[in-house]
C-alpha cells in the first residue's frame, strides 16, 4: 500500500512517525524548524490522516518498520533521521534495529513498547475514548472552545491543555475519532514489546515527560529494553506529546542528535 506524506523542507530526510490513533497533523507545532535543516517527510500510516487502511496490512511495529521502509524507497531515500511519538517512537526503534545502515539516528518521544509486561488485551477506557471522539470529532473545533472540553479530552494528555493551540487540539481530535487504523494498531501492540539490539552506530535519543500518564515511568519506561548507548532525557510539565507541550526544547534535542551522527 501506499502511504500519505506531508514533505517540505531541504537537507538531509527526517521521518517523523505519529502514534496510535494520530496522524501528520501532530508536528504542526515543531515542522518549520525542523524543515530550515531537514527534508522532513511526515508520514500518515494506515488507517490514520490521509493513509486508507488495507485489512491485509500487518500493523505490528515490525511490519510497520517493513512498510515504511518500502514507501521510503519509492521517494529514492536511502538513509533518513527518524523522530516518533508513542507508537511511532516503537516503529522508529524497530527500524533502526532491522535496517541500521538505512538509519542515521532516532529520538523516541514517549515511545511505547518500553515495558515488561506486554499489554494481552484492550482495555475498556481506551475504547470508550475512541467511541467518544469518533462522534464527537466533527463539531471538535466549535467544542474546543470550552475549556470544560479541553480539559476532558486532554487533561490527561497535556499538563498544558489550558494553553496548547486550538488547531492543534481540534487536529488531534479529528485524527483520532476519524482513525479507522486505531484498533488494528493497537492489536498490534499486544503481546509484544520492543527489546531488539540497536548499532551503536545509530544515535538514540529517549524523551520521556515527567506528567506522561499514558505511559508512566512505573510501568513502561524499562531502560534495560533500550538500546544500552540510549541518550535519556526528561522533560518537566510534560506529558505524552513532548512535542506539544515542551517544543523548543525537543527540537534542541533532535538537532543535537542529529549532530551526533557519525
């Protein structure tokens, strides 16, 4: 399959990769820096933002690395920097350990897959939010204007909810009550966690946010499945969104990691 793309932006390629149930529109913030240096290439994976989803499609963090390899190929990139959010953070990581002569460097914001015990099953909260924003998405921008609907829907997202942009809450929304790839994506987590060897070859960079509690320090920041050489950082007043909530200092870190390559 084919996947959308938003790219812009000269230099060398960077590949920012969303998370589940999000999609492109999620860099809006930290996209015209990261394009004064990069040709940034934002992709959308199946079933999310612009991607249509293919039920023979794999959506495993492995088979997504597989994917996103192949799409890659087809714009003639050999070797790109690699930036992902939660889900996209694990796929980053999967294709920097299976294609590590394709892969210049990856920073992991908030990636998942960094716990001991794999997740076996959905949980009851997490479909109940999907329901919610799947009907509730199209009148997002006119909802968003109260800060009683901020808070709901992003209380426990952002210790930021108050101030982030509206464009950026109402896209989030929108993204992820239109994702018809959410429960595949999250299927394909299940069971499985991240813990392949990564080159030392290949900087690696980890941020996670102090207020992250979709995946909170005590349960799914396991630094042994990391790549040992794994440069950590930790950002205050931050949640599961770094780059929403603490954009000039992520932007800082994936420059200096960049810089690092070899």
């Amino acid at each position: 399959m084919t996947l959308s793309y938003e790219s812009s932006g000269t230099g060398e390629p960077l590949v920012l990769l969303h998370g589940m149930g999000s999609a492109s529109t999620i860099w809006k913030q930290i996209m015209p820096q990261l394009t004064e240096r990069f040709r940034v290439i934002a992709l959308d994976l199946p079933g999310h933002g612009k991607s249509s989803y293919d039920p023979k499609q794999n959506m495993d963090p492995h088979s997504l690395a597989v994917l996103i390899k192949d799409e890659l190929a087809k714009l003639g990139i050999e070797k790109a920097h690699f930036v992902g959010n939660s889900l996209g953070g694990w796929i980053a990581m999967d294709f920097a350990a299976t294609y590590p002569e394709q892969t210049l460097s990856v920073v992991g914001l908030a990636p998942a897959g960094l716990w001991l015990v794999p997740t076996m099953q959905r949980t009851a909260l997490g479909a109940k939010s999907r329901l919610i924003a799947r009907f509730v998405y199209p009148f997002a921008d006119q909802l968003l204007k109260e800060d009683w609907a901020r808070k709901f829907a992003f209380g426990l997202v952002s210790p930021e909810w108050r101030t982030l942009p509206r464009e950026t809450l109402v896209d989030a929304v929108v993204a992820y009550g239109s994702s018809s790839g959410y429960f595949p994506a999250w299927d394909g987590m299940l069971k499985r966690r991240f813990d392949k060897p990564i080159s030392k070859m290949v900087p690696v960079t980890i941020i996670f946010g102090d207020s992250d509690n979709t995946l909170p320090a005590q349960t799914s920041q396991e630094r042994t499945l990391a790549p040992e050489h794994a440069r950590w950082v930790f950002l205050t007043r931050s949640g599961h969104a770094p780059m929403w909530d603490r954009p000039t200092e992520v932007i800082s870190e994936i420059f200096l990691t960049t810089d690092n390559v070899s």
